[in-house]
C-alpha cells in the first residue's frame, strides 16, 4: 500500500536533501534510516539495499510511517513487482527502481511521496537476510515552509 496526498503550493518552501548515513543493517533486525520531528512536505526518498550474493533477502521490508500512519510497508519483492516497474525517472511513477539485480541481491529505489508531514516521519528498514549484514545507502529530499 502507497499512499500519497498532492501538495499545492501556495506559501513559500525551503527545500532539504538530507543523506543518510551509509548503514548496515544486521541479519534478521529493523534499522532507523530516517527520524524527523518537523512539519514538512517529503518530497523523495531514495534508497539502495546490497545484501549479500548468497543470502541477501528479496523479503526484507521498507517501512515510511507519516504522523504515526504507515504509507507503505512493502517488501523488496513485493515494492518491485507492484509499483517498480519503471526503470527511468519520470512520468507519473510513484515508485522507480533503477537497480534491481537479483544475483548480487542489490536492489535501489526512488519514492515519490509529496506527502505532507505535519509532526513526524520515520523511515525503517528490517533485513530479512537470517546470516549476513546488509549495507544501506539512503536520501530524503523534502521542504520546510519559510
């Protein structure tokens, strides 16, 4: 489930691109990879999972909860089949997958949000790789009213 709600602008915005820190996420846990308690319009999130080529998991999990609502908690597999489909920027695409290599288990994904935050947001991984570590690289871009 991705839910979205189109912003207007009609006030003035001041716009943050915020990377996350390179992240490994250890075998079979849930790692915060953003936590923001700010009224703001998340406009992207970007983020690139490389597990491991043997035991890296299509079934880890990407979890964005906006003002304690989950809009989307889908896993890998499952984020790829149902809304990834498209490998290039553009369009009206909410969810683009640039990256998706199954056999070195490194999958990357662009998520149009827009969506306003009006107290927090929090993004989470879970790796559902059992065995290794997974390394996470991750971006939000989103506006502040000025």
């Amino acid at each position: 489930m991705l839910q979205t709600n189109e912003v207007q602008r009609t006030k003035k915005y001041r716009r943050y691109f915020q990377i996350g820190e390179n992240t490994s996420v250890a075998a079979n846990t849930k790692e915060t990879l953003f936590s923001e308690t700010t009224e703001c319009i998340i406009r992207d999130f970007f983020f690139r999972y490389d597990g491991d080529d043997t035991t890296g998991s299509t079934s880890s999990v990407i979890k964005i909860t906006v003002d304690d609502i989950v809009v989307l908690e889908e896993s890998l597999i499952d984020l790829y089949t149902n809304f990834g489909y498209s490998t290039k920027v553009g369009g009206k695409a909410k969810v683009v997958c640039p990256v998706y290599v199954t056999a070195s288990k490194s999958f990357g994904f662009y998520i149009f949000l827009d969506t306003y935050v009006k107290d927090s947001f929090l993004v989470e991984l879970t790796n559902a790789d059992t065995t290794n570590a997974a390394a996470i690289d991750s971006s939000i871009t989103y506006d502040i009213e000025i």
